[in-house]
C-alpha cells in the first residue's frame, strides 16, 4: 500500500488510528498492541501477502530469538556469544544477499567468465534492506549489551511499525522500544494528532505535487533518445535533484506525520540537504539515519578516524562503497557511493590545509558536486550517465527553450511549441517553491491550533487528493526500490 | 489540550467537507467550460482535425447510400487504404481510425457516424483487450480530448469520471501538456487515410520491439465493457459487424501466453455473436513495414493490409448475397 493513495490516506489510516485509540481507551493494551502489529502486516503484505508475510515474520522471529540469546543466554566464553552474533549477522546478510543482490552476482559472474549462469529473478521485498539492517544493529547492540530484555510484541512492533517499515527512516531500537512501551503513548494526544496530520498533509504535498512534477521533466531528460542540449540537460538534472529530495522527503514526513498521530517519534532523516556547504555536511542533512547506521555500525567498527590518515581514508571509500551498494544492486550505485566516498576524501583533506572557503563558493561546489553523482544515481547505464555528462558540457549545443505561454484559446495561439519550453516555463516557479518548502519542516512542532492552519492543512490537502484522484495517477516513492 | 481537540476536529470536518463544495461548484461549472475549445492539449487538437475531416467525409457518403467503417485506433489510420477499398470493392468506405488513447471514446463517437445498413469492421488494438474498457477507464489522451472539444460526452458520463476529468485539469503536469508540439500535421485522404507515412522511421527501427500480447482472462464482466455495449447497439440499429485483427509489427511464432490471449479474444467475440474475420497472424507485419511505432504501418505495409481486407470484404460481400 502507497502512503499517497486514497486508500491509505482515506481508509487504512482513519481505521487503523481509531481502532488503536478505541482498545487503549478500554485498557485492552496488549490488544491495541497485537492490533496495530496486524495492520502494519498488512500495510506490508497488501500487495503480494503470500511472498512477502512469510519473510518478514521469519526476519522477525528469527532476530527476536537471536537477540534474545545474545541477551539472556550465560556464554561460557566471549567466542561462543560472538559466533551467536556472527551466526545472525550472516543470516541477515544472506537474506539481504539473495534477495537483492543475487542476479546482480550472476550478472557478473557472467561478464567475468564468460558463462550462462540464468538469473534467478528474485522479486526485490519491499524494505527488506530497511528492516534487516534495523534488526542487524539491534543484533550487535545485544551482543555489546546495550539492550535489555524486550517484549516480543513490542518487539515485532518496532520492527513492522507500519510508518517506517518499507522506506524508513532507519530507526534505532533504543529510541523506539521505551516509546512502544511507554503508557502515557498508548492514548489519544490531540497536539501530537493535529502536528502529526499537518506533517503528513505536508508530505503528501512534496510527493505528490513537487516530486511527481519534476519527475516528468527528470524522466524526459533521462529516458531521452534524442540528444539534449546543454540547458535541456541541466534542467533535466535539476529536476531530478529536487525530485528525489521532495520524493524521499515527502516520504518522511508522511512517515513521521503519521507515527506521531500514534505518539511515536521518529527520528529526523533530513536537514534541508542542498544547503550542505561540504560534502560531509551534505551526509549530516541527507538521509541523516542512514549516515548514523553506516557511522554507527561500520565505520566506528572498522576503526573510524582513530587507525591512522591511510585507514581513515580507506575506511571512508569502503562506508561509500557500502552505501552506495545498499541503495541498489548496480554499478551505478557503486559509482555514484564512490564519488561520494572520494569527495569526502578530498573534503578532509582540504580541512587539514586550514583554507576557508567563502560559503557561497563552499555551497555552489557541494552543490555542483551533489547534482554531478545524482547522474550515476538516476542514469540506467554508464551510457545515459555519459550522454547526460556530454550534454551538460554543452557538447549537443546549447539551445535556449522558448519561454511561450499556455496553448489557450484567449490567449494568443501559439503553435509548434516543444515540451522542453514547458520547462522553462513551469520549472523557475517550481523551484522557487521548492526551496521555499524546504523550510517546512520546521513548522509543525511551531503549529498552532488556528483557523490559518486549519486553511493551509485544508488547502495541502486538497491539491493533493486532486492529483492522487486524477486519471492514471500512479506513482511509487523512489526509495522503495532500494 | 481541550483547544488541540477542537482544532482537530474541526480541520478534519473541513477537509472532508471543502472538498465535496468544491467538487458540487466544480461539477456546475464545468459544464461551461469542458469539451468548449476552451483549454486544448497539444495532441487533442491533431486527433480533432482528423476527427472533423472525417466526420465530413462520413457526412458525405451516407448522403449516398450505405459505407463500410473501418473503425479502431491508428493502426487503422496507418494500416488501411479506404480509398482503394472502396474503389476495388465498389463499396463507399471510410477509414474511421482515430487514436487508441481515446480508449472507449471511440465506440460513443462511432455512434454518431454509422447509420442503419452501414457495416463496421474493428480491427481493435490490444490494449482494447488488455483495459477491457469501461465507463470510467479513462485514460489521459481522452481526457485530454474531452476537456478540449466534447462537451456532450462530458456531460452524459457519471460524476466519479467527471471528478476525475476535472483533477486532471488541476495536474501541473497535466499543463505541460496543454503546450504540447504537434510534431507532424499528418495529411488526410478524402477517405480518412494518412497518405505520407512512406518508410520506415531510422530512430524507431533502432529500438524497436516486437508487440508481446497479453489480454487478461474474460469474466463475467465484459457486460460493462464499452465495447460490448457498442456491438449490442449496432445490432439493435442494423448495422452489420465484425471483428478483425490489427495489424501490428510482431514475430511471426506466437508464444503460448499470447495464444492464450487470442483464444480469450475469440472466446468474447463468440459468445457475443460477432465474427471474427482471418486469423491474429494475418495482422502481423514485419519491421520493413512498419512506420513509426509498432501499429503504424508505413505505404508498404499499408498497401499489403488493404490488399487483405479487400479479400475478406469480398468475400464477405459474397456470401451476404
């Protein structure tokens, strides 16, 4: 189920809020629980409930029985709870592994050896990469003892908790587990209500009325068979760095719009990114949980900063490396994460010389340099990556599109219009807005009860339901690939 | 808290009510301005010059006496020479192929232009197969089209497919297409035939694929179909017809999904008593016909598919009398 369809947004939510609320309010809590653990496996079995149930009720039991072990169990000696933990680990990769990176391998093999391995074709499960590497630090947390004994329940809740579960944010059992557990959450709270409903209309806005926009003009660009000219391309690429910002984004407000109507808080994924004055600062704003988990649970563990400039260099290329692989099973992935894990090389070398930058220069580089690696994130193959690259150095020319009005009876007739001067026309405005909304998200905690709130949710609100109810409206969120 | 629950309540009792007023006024007003020429999208208005051009030559020839109507989406408009037709059959004919975006459209308009007598061949791209039209199926090329230049299909579909045209007016996306280049004023013949789609196109022969078909299992529901409702309108107004394959660039090996896929078709068209003319591979062309996309024909194929429904109308003809 889509976050940005009627049925969510109109039905699934409103049912699955008042029936959590209606349980606590009779004290039937462990009900309420088992509830709200039922609809979240539905929320994620909606589509295919026969592929996709049975895994994450194993995943869950699974690592729920492995922590448990690593918690409870009296090891005689270290290695034999290390094994334990060793044991999960390569289980979580290794459903991670087949699911996600089989054919990939295959693929490979195929391209080294020169054989005709067939590839299995394994349908990717939504979130699996979300939930494994959630459960995956909850291991490794046990074993260092840093958790205590939790409740199945609760616990199969922090892992399906419906608002995370298929594009996170990637959330940390310590923030989460004492929120579950917590009475006072448990009933309805009308500020966390009217905040969380403002966040996720505000989400389903960046969705569904900036991403899905600019995607029409980042798909024109990048599905492109034509050659682009200079300014087709930068618009294209502009379009797409604002598409995965406001997509992903929007994503996770709505995410965190809605846990908070549950009087759970997530934690913050963004920090308006594309104001990041270098790289390192990007990846403090970007997908701030996914930089936390890569900090938290790889580069501390290779030895971070502490092992030397070589190693500290080398651990950074190997946490991009990684990061970039998570997000998909391509080269282009791979390529985009070492770009990034290469400027943020450069970037830290750069300190130790102790030359400041202007800020403006500082952000016009990062900035540059974030929309080059969206290139390899987006392109299909190195071959779109490099026609795009080629366009954008003005080697297809540099042909201005027209700025013409709309084609409409009373006003003056124009014809022989390109779609590209659609762009000039809308994408100005359009990206006004953008960064103009890139300050929202600072708004709901600000929220108050008044009727110019109430007209600004009513009006979100509205824009949105006209899209997601308009004819051929379908739209998937991008991190739900990955 | 009190002042939160207040708040609450009345911003949900105002989004669900704001929406069902705006809708109510939206739905009066629209009646004024859909389907006026007042807002017209970039390929509405080539599916409209060819609309009227052939509207005037149907005009014409029921002037005359009965027609043959070759109706469908585009690969009737590229894939048949009425012209000859007529002038090999002796029949008047009238190529009525449109575009297949226009999805279910098509039959509502057909009925303006067929007359007791006249005889209707459909050779019917798959997607007719694969959407099984019904009255709220609308995708966006007729929705386009309508909020340009038909009022009176406007206002005769229900209120969810009116609520949907008017969301799509809102789209931003939807505006882009309002600017949209019309890349080829594509030439008419007296019978409604493109006349200048000569060879092969070098770009799409690069990428081309042949059409995989694939039409889902019939249920019971294809009562609701608009497609059937066009056959039992036909019949009730005495008006011959018959389905016919379209042509489509293919390989000529037909995998077993897609023979499931024919058999699903002849299964519909049988049990609503229309005959199915040839075979589905009689329809299939090879790349060195094909012009622009994979239903497009170019003068070639265009010459050699005429060549066969001259046969079969022949033949046809023959054994009516």
């Amino acid at each position: 189920m889509l976050f940005n369809s009627w049925e969510y947004i109109l039905l699934y939510v409103p049912i699955v809020l008042s029936v959590y609320f209606l349980l606590n309010k009779k004290h039937l809590i462990t009900a309420s629980t088992v509830w709200l653990v039922c609809a979240s496996l539905f929320f994620y079995g909606y589509l295919n409930p026969t592929y996709l149930l049975p895994l994450i009720l194993i995943s869950i039991c699974f690592n729920f029985a492995v922590g448990s072990g690593l918690n409870n169990l009296t090891f005689n000696s270290k290695i034999s709870k290390r094994a334990l933990l060793t044991f999960g680990i390569v289980c979580n990769l290794a459903l991670l592994g087949y699911f996600k990176y089989m054919d990939f391998f295959i693929t490979n093999i195929n391209g080294l050896l020169h054989c005709d391995l067939s590839l299995l074709h394994v349908i990717l499960p939504l979130g699996i990469s979300f939930f494994t590497f959630t459960q995956s630090a909850y291991l490794v947390d046990s074993y260092q003892g840093k958790t205590k004994e939790y409740d199945f329940l609760n616990y199969a809740l922090f892992v399906s908790f419906f608002p995370h579960l298929v594009a996170g944010p990637i959330i940390h059992h310590a923030e989460m587990m004492p929120q579950f557990e917590r009475l006072k959450n448990k009933f309805i709270n009308w500020k966390n209500l009217s905040e969380g409903l403002f966040l996720f209309l505000i989400g389903l806005f960046k969705k569904v009325i900036i991403a899905d926009s600019l995607a029409k003009w980042a798909n024109m660009g990048f599905d492109s068979t034509s050659p682009l000219s200079c300014l087709e391309a930068l618009s294209s690429l502009l379009s797409y760095t604002f598409q995965i910002y406001y997509d992903f984004s929007g994503y996770t407000d709505m995410a965190l719009g809605i846990s908070k109507m549950f009087n759970i808080d997530l934690p913050q994924n963004f920090n308006n990114p594309y104001k990041a004055i270098d790289i390192q600062d990007f990846w403090r704003r970007w997908h701030m949980t996914l930089s936390r988990f890569l900090r938290d649970y790889l580069y501390f563990p290779l030895g971070g900063s502490r092992k030397g400039n070589v190693r500290t260099y080398v651990n950074i290329l190997i946490v991009f490396f990684i990061c970039g692989l998570w997000h998909g099973a391509s080269w282009m992935f791979i390529i985009w994460g070492t770009l990034h894990g290469l400027a943020s090389a450069i970037n830290r070398l750069w300190q130790r010389t102790n030359i400041e930058l202007p800020r403006w220069l500082s952000w016009i580089i990062t900035f540059s340099f974030v929309n080059f690696a969206w290139i390899f994130f987006r392109a299909k193959d190195l071959a779109v990556a490099k026609n795009m690259i080629k366009s954008l150095l003005g080697l297809n020319g540099f042909a201005v599109p027209k700025i013409y009005g709309v084609t409409i009876k009373y006003l003056p007739h124009i014809s022989n219009i390109a779609d590209w001067d659609t762009i000039s026309l809308f994408l100005p405005p359009l990206l006004i807005l953008v960064i103009f909304i890139g300050f929202f998200h600072k708004i709901p905690s600000n929220l108050k009860p008044t009727l110019c709130y109430s007209i600004l949710m009513i009006t979100l609100f509205i824009l949105s339901m006209f899209k997601v109810l308009s004819p051929e409206y379908t739209s998937s969120f991008i991190y739900f690939n990955f | 808290m009190n002042t939160y629950k207040k708040f609450f309540i009345k911003t949900l009792i105002l989004m669900l009510t704001v929406p069902i007023i705006i809708a109510i006024i939206a739905l009066f007003a629209s009646n004024y301005f859909i389907g006026k020429e007042i807002i017209r999208y970039g390929e509405s208005q080539m599916v409209q010059k060819w609309m009227t051009q052939k509207k005037q030559a149907s005009l014409e020839l029921s002037k005359k006496g009965p027609k043959i109507v070759i109706l469908s989406g585009s690969n009737t408009l590229y894939g048949v020479n009425a012209m000859k037709i007529e002038k090999e059959t002796g029949v008047q004919t009238l190529n009525y192929g449109l575009h297949a975006g226009l999805g279910p459209y098509i039959f509502y308009d057909a009925k303006r232009i067929l007359k007791k007598g006249d005889t209707v061949f459909i050779p019917l791209e798959y997607c007719y197969y694969e959407d099984n039209y019904e009255i709220n199926n609308l995708p966006s090329t007729l929705v386009e089209y309508t909020i340009g230049y038909d009022n009176s299909y406007y206002r005769q579909l229900p209120i969810k497919s009116k609520l949907k045209i008017l969301a799509y007016l809102v789209r931003l996306d939807s505006l882009a297409a309002i600017s949209k280049t019309i890349d080829n004023e594509y030439k008419l013949s007296p019978r409604g035939d493109a006349i200048d789609a000569f060879e092969t196109d070098k770009k799409y022969s690069k990428k081309a694929k042949p059409e995989e078909i694939k039409v889902k299992k019939l249920t019971n529901k294809y009562k609701k179909w608009e497609l059937y409702k066009f056959i039992q309108w036909c019949k009730e107004n005495d008006i011959k017809i018959y389905a016919i394959a379209p042509n489509v660039y293919h390989k000529k090996n037909i995998s077993k999904e897609e023979q499931k896929s024919f058999d699903e078709i002849k299964k519909f068209y049988n049990l609503v008593g229309v005959k199915f003319i040839g075979k589905f591979e009689d329809g299939f062309f090879d790349l060195k016909y094909i012009y622009e996309t994979n239903y497009h024909l170019n003068i070639d194929g265009q010459d050699i598919r005429s060549d066969y429904f001259i046969r079969k109308i022949k033949h046809e003809l023959k054994n009516n009398h």
